[in-house]
C-alpha cells in the first residue's frame, strides 16, 4: 500500500490513525498567589514563549482565564490581532454543528479557526457561505485530497510537492502549470479541499475555537461559495454514517472482495465501485480508482456489503511490531473516548493501568511509551522495547498481549458504563481485535 494512501478519519484528532499525542499535563500552567503565571509543561512554555509581549486579562469565568494581546497601551488596536467574536472548548464530535449553524444565522464576515493538538483549521465565512478555508493538516491539503480523488499520481504529487519545496509558490497554480490537470480542474478540488477542512473541523472532538472578526481576502487560494446549511447537513449526516461504517469496514486498508451474485448492483455509486473491485485494491486505492474519494467509496462498499454483493477481508498487518501496536490504538481510541464523554475516564484509567501493572510484561512492553490521553501508545517506543523481550516469536506474542489489553479495556469501559456500552464497544471495536488475534 502506497505511504501517500491516507484514511477519511486520520489525522482529523478522532479517526483511527490519529498521531501520537501530547500528555493533557505538559499544557499546565501555575498561577500563583501574587498572579504569576508558571508554565509547568513544556507544551504550555512554548505556546507562552510564543507569545511575549503584553495581553490585556479580560473578565471572564473563575475557572478560565481569557487573554487577548494589546500592548502597552492596553488598548485594542487593528494592528494587535483580529477581535475574537466567540471563543470555546471543543469536547465531542460535531460540537461545531451549533456554532456554524449561527455563522449561517447571522451571515457574520470572518474566520472560524479550529485548533486540535498542533493542526490549525481556518474556515472563512460570510453571508452564510464558506468561501475558503486553510489548514495545516497534511491529509487536507490540496494535492492529497487531488490524490485521494484519483486526479494525480503518486508520481505525479511528488513532483508537484518537489517544484513548490524548491521554487515556492501555490500548489494549485504549479500543478496546472505542469500540466497534469486543468485549472478547471484545480478550482474543482479546492472547493472539494474546503469540504474536506468543514468536515475535518465537526469531527474534532477536543480542540478549541475561535471565531474571529473579518479576514484578509488574499488569504484565499480561490473564491467559492459553499452554504454552510449544506455543508452543516452533510456534515452531520457523514458524522452519523461513520459510525456505522467503522463496524463494518474499520479503516480504508481493508480489501473488499467480489461474492458471487450473479448480478450487479442498481445504485450508480455502487456499480462504479464494484466494477473496479478487484480482490486486491484497498478501500483508499478503489477511491482513487474510481475517482469517488476515500468517503463516498466507503459508503458505496457499506451499501454493497450490506446487500451481500461484496465480503470485506482484513489487511494483513504489515509492516511490523509498530503496525500492529497502531492497529490496536484504532480499538483503544473510540473505548477511551467514550469513557471520556461519560465523565468516567480517571477511573477507567486507573482500572486499566492496575491491570497492566497486575500482568507485569505489559510494564516492561510499555515503559516510555505512554499511554497517552487517548489511551494509545508510541508504536516505534513499544517496538523497541519488545525486542529481546519475547524471543523468536514476538509479534505473535505482541498481538496476544494486544488482544488481552483492549478486550480488557472493553471490559473496564463495561463495568463503569454497564452491559449496554460494553456490548457496543465489542460491535465497534471487533473488526480490528479479529486483526488483533494471532494466527495458530
């Protein structure tokens, strides 16, 4: 499978193949009784470093402290930074919905900037429409969504990638100047890009935004216009989809594979994405194929498999000790998350880690490796610890352990949240703990 070959759900700080993370406490900061504030975590002293200079402390909340730069003078100045019209926390998936559905209400002019861990999304708005959009998430970047769509090669983006790294300028205005697609074409997949950005943004699920006033229209690599009550309504409907697609097909490296009907299916999608089934194309690759994109195949394989046209096969873990720990980060995600929601996640941690501490080689494997805040671990750390730690047969004994710690974090999710939960983590979890489970 080609490295460029991304996920729908990676990278966007909810999907299964989210980077390693920062530890909740290295964002700490002290304030101590004469109001000095100390940066306790290396995360919180970069982010201040980044910032010197004097802010203005606005009145806020006992429990938040609100600062916005001003200088000196203590005075808002146009120069001092854009006014933050709306300002919050992002705790679960489709928490935007609320504050785009207001960006469409009131028809305000500016930047909806949403920030998870280091990726930076900036949607720009105004008169109900998104017109542009930024973001520092690689996967949503416009040669990668060009890729994903089948529209460029691998070849072909690097080449692109490696004119831009060495000659500067827009990706856009080079990809077409090389010839490999229109400028038609280029204004097509931007305003694709932009839905990638929307839809990237209502799938964070802990994260900060901000909406700040107006916005420099240079900023822009082209004009759309994309309703935002559109975007929000099939934004929400492919929230509520993906669920039902992570049951079934978990990531976008699982093969699907032809089953004998005898026929052809009647939807249109559906019969674009079984004519190139062939056994050995993955989720991703069909959706370049068939230029319907990572999400739209997904969908068109679910419906397929659900009428018994098609029968979905794992990957093979390859690729090592570190693929198989990242496998089981996809299972250990979603438990933690709902653990999280429910207000239960110190304890469900604590349960977790007197379990790993009880078996003893699980110290030994994780040691330096996390977990972190979403309960998954460093796989290049955890590869290197199981070396010489279970001799000849390793990732045989890695995916055994694997297996035994996220069933019995099922398990821990079940006695805190009841039976219920338990047996709809099982559902959501179960394609990946089958990968999971060593072969005899």
């Amino acid at each position: 499978m080609s490295h460029l070959a991304g996920d729908w759900a990676s990278t966007r700080c909810l999907g299964y193949d989210r980077p390693f993370m920062k530890d909740a406490t290295t964002e700490l900061v002290r304030i101590d009784e004469s109001g000095a504030a100390h940066p306790i975590g290396t995360v919180a002293s970069q982010r201040m470093r980044d910032r010197e200079g004097a802010f203005r402390v606005m009145p806020a909340p006992e429990h938040v402290v609100f600062m916005r730069y001003t200088g000196e003078d203590g005075r808002r100045d146009a120069e001092d930074g854009a006014i933050v019209r709306l300002a919050g926390e992002i705790t679960a998936p489709a928490s935007l919905c609320d504050i785009l559905a207001m960006m469409e209400h009131t028809r305000w002019r500016g930047e909806l900037q949403v920030r998870c861990d280091d990726a930076v999304r900036s949607i720009f708005t105004e008169n109900g429409n998104v017109v542009g959009a930024t973001t520092t998430v690689e996967d949503e970047r416009l040669g990668h969504v060009m890729y994903r769509y089948g529209a460029l090669d691998e070849e072909q983006l690097a080449a692109v990638l490696t004119k831009v790294e060495e000659e500067g300028g827009r990706f856009g205005e080079i990809v077409a100047a090389m010839g490999f697609v229109s400028r038609e074409d280029v204004y097509h997949y931007v305003g694709k890009q932009i839905e990638e950005v929307v839809f990237g943004a209502l799938e964070v699920d802990d994260g900060t935004f901000f909406f700040l006033d107006g916005f420099d229209g240079d900023r822009l690599v082209s004009h759309h216009t994309l309703p935002l009550s559109m975007l929000l309504m099939d934004g929400v409907t492919r929230l509520d989809e993906i669920r039902y697609f992570r049951a079934r097909i978990p990531s976008s490296d699982w093969v699907p594979v032809r089953a004998d009907r005898g026929e052809e299916p009647k939807d249109e999608a559906c019969r674009t994405v079984y004519a190139v089934i062939d056994g050995r194309l993955s989720v991703s690759e069909l959706g370049r194929t068939s230029g319907l994109g990572d999400f739209e195949t997904t969908k068109a394989l679910y419906a397929l498999a659900q009428s018994k046209f098609i029968e979905l096969h794992p990957p093979r873990i390859d690729g090592g000790a570190a693929a198989i720990v990242e496998a089981a980060n996809g299972a250990l995600r979603p438990i933690h998350q709902r653990v999280d929601q429910a207000g239960v996640g110190t304890a469900f941690r604590q349960g977790l880690a007197d379990f790993a501490t009880g078996a003893g080689f699980y110290d030994m494997l994780f040691r330096g490796a996390g977990p972190d805040e979403r309960g998954t671990f460093d796989a290049g750390k955890v590869a290197e610890n199981l070396e010489g730690l279970a001799g000849d047969d390793d990732e045989a004994v890695l995916m055994d352990k694997l297996h035994e710690y996220v069933s019995f974090a099922i398990f821990n999710a079940g006695s805190l949240l009841g039976e219920e939960t338990e047996s709809g983590l099982v559902t959501e979890v179960q394609p990946i703990l089958a990968r999971l489970q060593p072969q005899g």
